[in-house]
C-alpha cells in the first residue's frame, strides 16, 4: 500500500519593528522536545499542556501534542488536539494525520533483501553512513552499497540518488558512494549526489527533491535492516511513496520483528522534524 503524507508550511511571525521579544511558551516548546527525545513523555505532554493553557492555538504545540499523544496511546487526547489544530488550521491538522499514517506504515515495513522490479519514474535512494576520518567508507555502508547494486541491476532504467554529507577528508558520503556504484559498473549518467544532508531528515528532505527533479515520483529506499523503517516513515512525509524497502542481509533477522514502542521512538523523533516541526525554538 502507498502512503503518502501532505507538508504543510509553518509560518511564524517576526517581531514587529524590529525589537525582539522571547516568547515565554518557547521554553515550554524546548523542554517538551527534550523529554520526548530523552524519554520522558510524560514531562514531555506536561510541558505541552502548559503550554497550551497559554496560548491555546499553538499549531506546533497542538501537532506535538497529537503526535506524542499517540505514541502513550491516549487516543483521547490525540483526537482533541486534532479537532483543535483542525479549527486553527485545516491544512496541517490534515499533514499531522498524514504523519501519524506514515508511523503506522514504517512500524510495519519489513525489511528485505530482494530487490524491488520498478520502472523508471521510481528512483533508488541509497542513504549514506559515517566515513572514516581517512574519507573510506566502513563496512555497514558498503553492505547498503551491495544491496543497491542488486537494486540497480534488477531495475536498470531507475534513476539512483545516493545521499549523504558529512565528508571525511574532503570527501562526503554521496560522492564515496556514487564512486562506488560507477566502479562496479553503474553508468554515471544514473547515479545523482545529494551531499547535503547530515542526517536521515535531511536524507529524506534533499533526495525527495533531487527525485521530483529527474521525473522520479516514487522510491525504493535502500539502507540498513535496523535504520530502515526510520527512513521509509521520513520518505513518506515528504511526500514521495516509498515502494520498496531494499536492505543488506547483514543483521536482517534481528530486525524482522515489529519495533517495540522504545524502539519506535526514533521514527516519531524523525518523522515529526521531516515534516517541519522544529527541534527547538
């Protein structure tokens, strides 16, 4: 089933004339953020519930809210702050239900190692991992890079964006994986570099583009057993579908199992940032 999840834009006002003023609810913001991140999701809604008996038409507020409230499974309180974002604006209580689907659709992506059969308007993105300080790749991404060989091979008019910044020695990860794929026989007219993104946010948000830019309207996402869902949930926000979820076999069983919800953390983390709910304020 394709999923795919409508961004909307948040647009926050700037001070007027000139003279800067902290919004005491911004505290309030940051410290929910902290605990979700850190696992405190009941200091996290505390914070949010403070927040919200302050300035009650907060969309930020009122999309965390709704989000995290449906990671603690209190479905009541998801609801309210659903029909409240709704009355502030329709448009992004409609983007946080398409976040919610998106969770629900990477909680229960399976990781395989068999290669998807697609045509060319679907692009293959492979995502990067951490260089070594010398600027050579380590063994985890050379075992995605294996699984996207096999990708490219099975779907030879797919366009392939390989993503990721972080260079090493002047050296980012996208261009150490697109010399790869050209050294094992990929044509370089296939393989695009997105070097740009630090991060698996960042990943889904700079490729997603790239692909809408070649004519790719979905993807096969490429990348590890253990990372894959986190990324497939990012890919869906943007708005790209994501119709395959191609892995290396390295650790794949451990990761066949529904992530616990600990496990799922990360994937609401990252997937309410994709859809441009800031970090902090």
């Amino acid at each position: 089933m394709v999923f795919a999840a409508c961004v909307s834009a948040i647009v926050v006002a700037g001070p007027a004339a000139g003279i800067s003023f902290a919004d005491p609810t911004d505290d309030l913001y940051n410290t929910a953020q902290n605990n979700f991140v850190n696992g405190d999701d009941r200091g996290g809604l505390g914070a949010l519930a403070a927040l919200l008996a302050q300035n009650p038409d907060d969309t930020q507020a009122l999309a965390l809210q709704a989000i995290w409230s449906d990671y603690v499974g209190d479905l009541i309180t998801r609801e309210a702050a659903l029909n409240r974002l709704a009355g502030v604006d329709g448009g992004m209580a409609q983007g946080v239900r398409g976040v919610l689907g998106a969770i629900g659709a990477a909680v229960g992506t399976l990781p395989v190692p068999l290669p998807a059969l697609v045509g060319p308007q679907t692009g293959i993105v492979v995502l990067g991992y951490g260089l070594l300080p010398d600027g050579t790749m380590r063994s985890e991404l050379l075992e995605r890079l294996g699984a996207a060989w096999l990708q490219a091979i099975a779907a030879p008019m797919s366009p392939i964006v390989v993503t990721g910044g972080n260079p090493q020695n002047g050296i980012s990860e996208g261009a150490a994986m697109a010399g790869w794929l050209i050294g094992h026989g990929i044509p370089a007219s296939r393989v695009h570099v997105e070097d740009r993104a630090g991060s698996t946010v960042g990943n889904a948000l700079y490729s997603s583009q790239m692909l809408r830019d070649i004519g790719a309207n979905s993807a096969v996402v490429v990348t590890s057993p253990n990372h894959i869902r986190r990324a497939v949930g990012d890919f869906i926000v943007t708005g790209i579908p994501v119709v395959g979820a191609m892995t290396s076999a390295n650790e794949l069983v451990s990761s066949l199992l529904p992530p616990t919800r600990p496990a799922q953390r990360g994937i609401y983390v990252d997937v309410s940032r994709t859809f441009g709910l800031p970090g902090s304020r």
